[in-house]
C-alpha cells in the first residue's frame, strides 16, 4: 500500500493517523526480543540504523543477476512474495527489505525519511551487505521513488530500474526541516502513535485498506502479513516524524535517468494513478510500459502471473544485452 495521492495536507495527516500502527517505543534491539519474522529474515546494522531483509540465493553457476525489492507506504517484504519464486527459478538471486520505519526494521523517529537520505542508506547498506553487485531495482509505489534516487545516485551498480505504480519524482532538491507543526514535537509523536495503535488498527481496517488498494477483497494472509508489521510498536511515530522533518540531501533529476527502465501499472490503479505520473515517465528516455487488465494498486499481489511474465521478460531482456 501507500499514501493515496491528494492534495489536502490536513487529508495526509488524517491518513496517516488512521493507517500507521503502532506506540512510541524504540525498536533498538528488535532483532533480539523477537523471533525471526520469516525463515529466511536477517537483520543488519548501516549508520546505526537496523535493517530487516528477506533473501532468495541461487547457485553462483546459475545466477543471472541480482534483484533488490522495495515495498510501498505501510508494506513490507511480504508485498513481493508472489514475485520471488518465478525470478528465483529463473536464477536471479533476490533481496527484499523494509524500508524504515515499515515491517520490522527501525523505528527511530530520528532516522531521515526522505527519498533522498532512504536511497542514500539503501546504497550504503547494499554495499556493506553485498559487495560488487549490479542491481536491478524494483520499487512499488513509495518504494518506486527510493530506487528512481538510488539509480540516478549510483547508475554504474544499477543494472535496470522497475516501477510499479511508482510515486515517482520529477525533480528533488535539497531542503531545509520545513515543518512547524505540532507534530515536530516527540512527545505529541509519541501520543498519536500511541492512539493508532490503540484504536485505529484493526485487521478489519486493514482488510478494506487492501481492498481498496487490490480492487479485489484480500485473502486472510495478506491480512495478518499487514497487520503483524503494522502492529509493532513504534511504527506510528516514526512515520509521523519523518512526514514532518524529513529533508532531502541531494539533487535528481528524472531526465537524467538513461537506464532501462520498466514502468508496470494496474489498469485500475486509483491510489497512484497512471495519468499522475505520465509526465515523469515521459521524460526519461529508455522506458517501457506494461499496463495489467483489471489490476489495481497492486498488481504483484493479485495478478503475479502478469506481473512475472512482464518483469522476467524485461530482465532477461537485459542480461542478453
């Protein structure tokens, strides 16, 4: 999921109150006090900051490349589970993270939440986890934004570049903490975290949050997937700092982008319609677009068969090259 697009900031604030669980704890030690949250769940530190990642290996001899999945507003690793087994057959090696502060990685409400500061950290710490790798980057929504900044930030490790319904970004600059809100203050951060938690999330919430995002009514896994990382303390207050403090540390252009790029859209995408982000698309010039019939939102989860069959056709377009 993520933040549907208005223009009201009193509509985002309010969307965020509703949507984002969790209290005011710090998640320092997270990796410890809880069990693994899948089989295959690592964590690891970059700049102080605790990331959770998922990954997928192939056999050194069969791997033709290496994928870096990143969710959208308020998803996690579980958004790409339906992708990974066709990539990870066809021998490409897989990574999905969380990006903080969603699913299980750090909470901290100091931690910079801007599109440039997350892809800068992502960089940082695909370096420090997986040295000399190219990366084909694949972002949903939000997410789309981060791997837009990290190809035009570092494109000599960027293999490709996907979008799918990407909030994607015609141009950033760097800005100075433009809030004076209330919610600057942690305390008040710590107060509507904690009135999230405590009466706004509900798996029913959830469950028409998805069917809205899905256009189709979600199945009871996607449910608690949502809910389970949605739920962990301090979840709230850490989106409500980074919405009201967050700064931009470097300058991208879209145009500047000359990689491959893919751009994968529902039909029926009404959170980040087509039609908002035509105008950045049209500025980059190497990029394919692949619409799915009767998608909405998120069509890794409810259409993979389309999705994969467009995705892997792209990638191995790419490595034949």
């Amino acid at each position: 999921m993520i933040l549907k697009i208005v223009g009201n900031k009193k509509v985002i604030f309010i969307f965020l109150i509703l949507l984002i669980a969790s209290g005011c704890q710090s998640q320092k030690g997270l990796s410890e006090k809880l069990p693994l949250p899948y089989p295959n769940s690592r964590f690891s530190e970059s700049s102080g900051v605790l990331i959770h990642y998922r990954i997928w290996t192939v056999a050194q001899d069969r791997r033709k490349g290496s994928v870096l999945f990143l969710h959208g507003f308020s998803g996690s690793t579980f958004s790409w589970e339906k992708a990974v087994p066709a990539l990870q057959a066809e021998g490409f090696e897989v990574v999905a993270l969380d990006i903080p502060p969603f699913g299980f990685s750090d909470k901290s409400p100091k931690v910079n939440a801007s599109v440039t500061a997350r892809a800068a950290l992502l960089l940082q710490w695909l370096d420090e986890n997986f040295p000399a790798r190219e990366w084909h980057l694949v972002g949903h929504s939000m997410g789309a934004g981060v791997v837009q900044a990290m190809a035009l930030m570092q494109p000599e490790k960027t293999a490709s570049v996907v979008f799918v319904a990407g909030a994607i970004f015609n141009q950033l600059k760097p800005s100075e903490r433009q809030s004076n809100s209330l919610l600057r203050f942690r305390p008040v951060q710590a107060f509507v975290g904690n009135l999230a938690e405590t009466h706004f999330i509900s798996r029913r919430r959830i469950a028409q949050l998805l069917e809205s995002a899905y256009g189709s009514k979600p199945e009871q896994e996607a449910i608690e997937a949502y809910y389970r990382a949605l739920k962990i303390p301090g979840t709230a207050r850490a989106v409500l700092a980074g919405s009201n403090s967050s700064m931009e540390i470097a300058s991208l252009n879209a145009a500047d982008l000359q990689l491959p790029v893919l751009a994968i859209w529902g039909e029926n995408d009404t959170w980040v319609p087509l039609a908002s982000r035509q105008n950045v698309l049209d500025r980059m010039p190497n990029v394919m677009l692949k619409i799915i019939e009767n998608a909405g939102h998120n069509p890794m989860e409810t259409h993979p068969e389309a999705f994969n069959k467009y995705l892997l056709d792209f990638l191995l377009q790419i490595k034949e090259q």
